[in-house]
C-alpha cells in the first residue's frame, strides 16, 4: 500500500482554539483538490506504485504526469468530474484503476481524523490552559461559605463597627467572595486565576476563623465581667452618667477584698464630650448606709464590697453613681501594657518606694504597667503626701483615657486588652453599653475634654466602724469643697460647659 505519512494537520486544516467540525456528509470536491495538490507536493519522497496515467477527455488536465499513487487518486477524480452531457462512450475504463488502492487511502484519512478528534476532545482543557474543578476545590468554597456566614452573622451581632464601616466591610469581602467563586468553581477560568483564588479563599478563612473568634471573645469578656445594674440609663451615648471607679490595694484576681485606694467619680456627658473626674482622698470621712450610717474613712469600705463604697460616695456628693468599675493592681497593669504603655507628664523627680530600680523624671515619662502603678501609689516622695498621690492618680487615668479612646488604639488592641483583664476586671457597664460606647467613639471619634477636681478636708482622729470603735487618722469633710464638687458634677450632667486654670483647677464657665 502507498505510503499515508503525510501531515494530516493541513489535510484536516485542523486548529486547536475552536471546535472541530463534524465531518461534512456531502464531499467538497474543490477543497478535496486543494488539499491534495498541497499534499502531492510534500510526498516526492513517496514509494507509491507508478501507473500509466491516461489523457482525461473533455475539459480536464491532470495536475502533472507523476506515476505515483496521488496520479491514481486524479484520474478518480477526473473521471468523476467529466461533464455530465460528455457522451458515456467518451470515457474509457483505464485496466490500471486500483479501486482498493484508493479505498485504503480514504480509510486511512478518515481513521487519522478519528484519532485526532478524540485527543483534542481529550486533552481540550490542557490545551487551552484551562482546568477541571477538584475535588479540593469544591470542599474549600463551601467551607469559604460557612466562615463567611459565620462571621457576618457574629460581627453584625456584635454591633461594634458604625453602620457605615460595617457596610464597607461587608461589601468589600462580598465582591471579593464573588471573584473566588467564580475563579474556583468556574471550567473556564485559567489556571493561574483558579490558584490566586484558591490562595485568597484560604488566607480569608483564617481571617473569618479569627474575627469570629475575637467577636465571641469579646461578647464572651462583656458578659463574664458584667454584673446585674438597676442603677443603668437609657442610653449611655446620649444620656449623661457618673461611674464610679474604686481600686483595691491587692494582687491577683478580682474577687479579692481589700482597702479602697483609689476612689474617683466619672460624670460623663456624650453630647457635650465632656468628662469629669472627681477625686476622693482614700483617707475621707464618710457615714456607710449600710451599715447605719456608721462613720469611717472611705478606704475602709472596700472591706464591705463596692456597693458600700457607692452608697457612701452617693451619700456624700447627694448624687446617683450609676455604674461601677472595680480594679486592682493587677489590672492596672495588665491594661496598660495591653495598650503599649501611656506618657504621663509628672511634677517632681522621685524614686518610686515600690519600684526602686526606677526614677521619675520630671516632665514627660512613658511608663509601662508597673512603672505607672508605682508612680500612683507613690506619697511619702511628695510633701503634700496624700494629695499629690490623688494628683497623681488622675494623671495616669486621664493618660490611659487618652490612649484607650484613640481609634488606633481600640482597633488594634482592642482584643488584647479584653483578654489581659479577664479574672481582672469588674463592672456594672453591660455587654450591650460598652459595645455602644466603642462603636460611638469610633464612629465620631469625640475630641473628649477632661476636667479633674480633687475634694479636700481636714486632719482628725475619729472612731471608725472598721476599728471597732477606735480612733484613727481621718481626712474630715470640708463643706465647701463637697458643695464645689457637686456643682461641678451637676454643671456637667446639665451639658453646662467646664473650663480649667493654669493649675488644671476646674470651674463652671461663666453664664452657662
């Protein structure tokens, strides 16, 4: 048989970015020729049987006169394009014709196109540079799904984020949810689209593993440190409110009872962005009214739990505490280093008694969690003693408000914070309000003015309840100091705006 071996690419004309035809069922004799007079010029090398090609009649010519088995193939196709009012006589039967000759080259072109069919059908995909969705693929976007929904669901629950940040949010991760999808599920995507994709919806499900982790670690912090108030307002990021902060001189966790060192009232204003921090010596005189109005020195209350605290602080200012918050020294520390530390500007060089290995500078310091607590517990470094202690206990407060409120500082530390005072920290703020508070400040991001007021009074020795009866050193109540102090609150709570001297000494604004 002749020798098939030619390049059946140009026989078929074949292309691999577009699908291949059916085979035509009727013979497109013209093309045929085209395509075999191409193919006639690449088989000289051909071992083909030489025929003795006859002169066609009528009006046509052979290509050439080469004996070979392509000159068989055009004398077929002469004959079969004799015209057809050319008289039947007029066309010879030539003995030479190999039929099975040319029947055997039909078959092997018809086979050679099978075959080339079936490998573009199958190697389609490889060929285009696309690929097949896997199995791995398909398990990864339903789980891409699920941590998404799970975490829209628990951050929308949450409520923290403004409506407009959370909407940013929301539809930024949506777009994008939508090109992985599309990329990891689609047959028509190139491969390198189907990777970056695979890649992006892996990083994103860490990223929803973890803020769906930090939102039920907050509820679960909120809730775990919050007590029952019936003291509460309506709506602590419009209505105005006092809080109490009472810190207890021990280590460890919370439950732990102990002398109330530090006591400050914190009267609030949101619509005026004002805050006041109203300071009692921890040595004050008061009358518990729990304990029928038994005197002893505020210190000692927290002896008797902070609702004795509050009941004697509100008998003292004529006014309502309506929250709590409860701190030790552990606290302070943990929740200062949790925030990197604040920078606290201090009146005196001294060496801390509880922290010896360090000094004070005077003027500007950062300080960490121990270095801020030995600054505020300090007094015997001071000739006022006790006074500047307060003095300097609002320093450090109003420094952690400062760094706590900033926007940065809530969204990058916010977690942190959460789980360093874990077991550490109590209060009467509900999981719902302290979310409202973080979501108003990052949505207005209030310029806060601080005030600070320190109430004053006088040396005694007195009978206190806590020693049996037995007389100890009390700071006596100074009746205009007390009276000052409530009218500041209450200049304050009215939205009547606060003004402070060059000694930071606090006073109502005239005409307000």
């Amino acid at each position: 048989m002749a020798n098939n071996d030619w390049d059946l690419d140009d026989l078929l004309d074949f292309q691999f970015d577009r699908e291949v035809p059916e085979k035509s069922k009727t013979p497109d004799i013209d093309n045929d020729r085209k395509l075999y007079e191409e193919l006639r010029r690449k088989s000289k090398s051909s071992n083909a049987p030489a025929f003795d090609v006859p002169e066609p009649r009528g009006n046509h010519k052979w290509i050439d006169e080469d004996s070979d088995i392509f000159a068989q193939y055009d004398r077929e196709h002469a004959f079969s394009r004799v015209p057809d009012n050319a008289p039947v006589e007029e066309i010879d039967e030539h003995p030479h014709h190999n039929i099975k000759e040319i029947e055997a080259i039909k078959q092997a072109s018809q086979e050679a196109y099978d075959r080339y069919r079936s490998n573009y059908t199958k190697n389609k995909k490889k060929r285009t540079g696309r690929r097949r969705v896997t199995g791995f693929q398909k398990v990864l976007t339903m789980i891409y799904v699920i941590t998404f929904g799970i975490f829209a669901g628990s951050m929308l629950f949450m409520n923290v984020l403004p409506i407009g940040m959370s909407a940013a949010l929301l539809g930024v991760l949506l777009l994008i949810s939508l090109v992985i999808l599309i990329q990891t599920r689609s047959r028509k995507s190139k491969n390198w689209g189907k990777l970056l994709a695979t890649f992006a919806a892996m990083l994103l499900i860490v990223f929803y593993g973890v803020g769906t982790a930090y939102a039920l670690g907050t509820l679960s912090f909120l809730s775990g440190s919050s007590v029952r108030n019936a003291s509460a307002v309506s709506d602590v990021t419009k209505r105005p409110f006092n809080f109490m902060i009472t810190g207890i001189d021990v280590d460890g966790t919370i439950d732990a009872e102990g002398r109330s060192d530090v006591n400050m009232v914190v009267s609030v204003n949101p619509k005026t962005h004002q805050i006041l921090m109203t300071s009692i010596p921890r040595d004050y005189e008061i009358y518990m009214p729990d304990f029928d109005n038994a005197l002893d020195k505020l210190t000692h209350t927290g002896f008797y739990g902070v609702q004795t605290t509050i009941g004697a602080e509100e008998q003292l200012l004529d006014m309502d505490i309506n929250y709590y918050v409860k701190v030790n020294f552990t606290t302070v520390e943990r929740f200062i280093d949790a925030i990197g530390g604040i920078d606290v500007v201090s009146e005196y060089e001294f060496t801390p008694v509880k922290l010896k290995s360090w000094t004070v500078q005077e003027g500007l310091n950062h300080m960490n969690g121990k270095q801020a607590l030995a600054f505020a517990r300090e007094r015997k470094a001071f000739p006022s003693g006790d006074r500047q202690r307060i003095k300097n206990q609002q320093l450090v407060f109003e420094a952690l408000i400062k760094k706590a409120t900033s926007s940065r500082t809530m969204i990058l530390s916010y977690n942190k914070v959460l789980s360093s005072l874990r077991n550490y920290f109590e209060m009467s703020f509900s999981s719902r309000e302290i979310r409202k508070l973080v979501k108003f400040q990052l949505a207005k991001d209030p310029d806060w003015k601080i005030f600070k007021n320190t109430i004053v009074g006088g040396d005694g020795s007195l009978p206190t309840y806590s020693t049996g009866g037995e007389y100890a050193y009390v700071m006596t109540q100074d009746a205009e100091s007390i009276e000052n102090a409530k009218t500041l609150i209450n200049a304050v709570l009215e939205g009547k705006g606060l003004q402070a001297d060059e000694d930071g000494v606090a006073t109502v604004v005239p005409g307000e």
